[in-house]
C-alpha cells in the first residue's frame, strides 16, 4: 500500500493539538507514519506547523519573529563584478560588516560628486512625516537617485546583489558628510508603524527592511557606527560597510536595530547608504 503524501485538515488539526500539549515533534511524525503518511510529508507539516506556531506565539507577545537573513551565506559573497569579504556576522539580528564593498577610486568619486551639493540633514518628524531638523543628527548630505548616472548605476547594481533585493527596491544613494563633532545619535531606520507621520513614507514602496551604510574615508578618531543594545561598535574602514536587516515577512521591526555614528573626535566622516524596501520605491 502507497503511503499517503498529502495530509488533510483533520490531520493537520490533529498536529496542531498535539503541539498545544508540547508533544515530541518526532514523536508525531513517528505517529503518522504508524498512519500510513509518507515519512518527508508527515516531517514537513509537523515541523512547518511547529514553526507556524511559534511564529504566531512570538507576535502575540510582541517578539520579532527572525527569518532566513536576505543577506547570502558564507565568508565570501561573490557579487558579479567582485568579491565581498564578510569579517562579521551576528545572526540576531542580522547584522554583519563586509569588506571591499567599494573600492578607493569609486569612494573617491562619490565624495567628489557629492561635495559641491551637500545641504543639513534631516529627519522624519513622527508626527507630520515631514523633514525636520534635531540637534541630534548634525551631519550634511545629498543623493542620487536610482541609476542617475552610468557610475552610480553600477553601484546601485552591485549593492542589490549584494543586499539580495531588486534593484527597484532601493531608494535613491545617501551621501552624509560628518565634521569634526558631528553625530547622529542612536535611532531607527524603519519607520515606526503606529506613527502617523510614518503614513506618506509607507505608501512610496512599504517599509524599510535593510540598511547599507558604506565607509568613504578612514576616519583619524571617532565616527564608528553602534548598536546600543547588542553592545556593538563597528569602526570607519574606506571601502567597508556595515548591513542590516529589521523587517521580516510579517510586517514586523526589530527594535534591536536601534543604531547611531557617533561623534567624529578627529579629521571627518563620509559615509554612502542605501535603503532597501518591501517593494518597489516610489519617490
């Protein structure tokens, strides 16, 4: 007799049941397979229903639910035109610094583009989803849109290979210049769901999910980027970067993201940084 490699609802509700009761997972498929299932199909509902059930446990509790990373396994992360060398990774969250993202003539040639049109960052205000200025975020900048030009497609190619996203994803290439004394004290990159003023900035591609921050200069003091509540700081390297992910198919953040550059001690900071969203950005 054939054994049966579709499980109906009865049993899949049967699974469920028995996963309140904190059953042996093996034990259950060992179960259906006394049933007369297939022994891969009895495995992949029993464990595709335990996952499902600690991922709506984890929501009803307001715990983020962690994924398979969009990031590409491995030490090295082979891109079409280069190598990227991974020297972290942290799992939870998904935080890693890469190697060789950029390299010196291109750092240089983003700052070049850059320095005759920077103007005071800002921030979204929470309320009116406006920009705003805060004495908080100190630096200046500008950005290019998608593909403004041949250089700057290239590299908005390279880094959604890299951050394993569409292209069209990506909102336009951030360039932020930091002086001597200048910070940006820890915050979010996702825009906050219950803010009203996070409205406008969903509705152009949903939310934010990762984040590329790219080193365009060797900082002589000062400057690194860090993550408050992982105990984390990662120092200014030309042509290195710092990713990370907080949005997962659920629609949830991670809180654990929070992070900030703090101050420039010596000498000045450019950075490049690419968001990447749920779908494709609307400017």
């Amino acid at each position: 007799m054939n054994a049966h490699t579709q499980v109906p609802e009865e049993w899949r509700n049967w699974i469920t049941h028995n996963l309140q009761r904190n059953c042996d997972l093996e034990m259950l498929v060992a179960d259906m397979v006394r049933a007369g299932f297939d022994a891969d199909a009895a495995r992949t509902a029993v464990f595709d229903l335990a996952d499902r059930s600690i991922a709506a446990a984890s929501i009803a509790n307001g715990t983020y639910v962690h994924e398979t990373p969009r990031l590409p396994s491995g030490n090295v992360i082979r891109l079409p035109d280069r190598d990227v060398r991974v020297v972290l990774r942290i799992e939870r969250p998904t935080v890693a610094f890469l190697d060789n993202v950029f390299d010196t003539q291109e750092c240089d040639e983003l700052v070049r583009l850059s320095a005759h049109k920077l103007v005071r960052s800002t921030i979204v205000d929470r309320a009116s989803g406006g920009a705003g200025l805060t004495a908080g975020r100190t630096s200046e900048g500008t950005y290019f849109p998608l593909n403004a030009n041949a250089f700057i497609a290239r590299l908005d190619h390279r880094i959604a290979a890299l951050m394993n996203m569409p292209i069209e994803n990506g909102e336009g290439l951030q360039i932020l210049h930091y002086r001597t004394g200048d910070e940006y004290a820890p915050h979010y990159d996702y825009f906050p769901p219950e803010d009203a003023g996070s409205r406008t900035h969903l509705a152009q591609g949903g939310q934010r999910v990762a984040s590329l921050i790219i080193y365009l200069n060797d900082v002589e003091d000062g400057g690194a980027t860090v993550f408050p509540k992982l105990g984390l700081r990662v120092g200014p390297k030309k042509g290195a970067a710092v990713y990370f992910e907080y949005c997962n198919s659920l629609d949830q953040v991670d809180p654990q993201t929070l992070h900030g550059g703090l101050p420039v001690l010596k000498g000045e900071k450019w950075i490049a940084t690419k968001w990447m969203r749920q779908r494709r950005y609307e400017a």
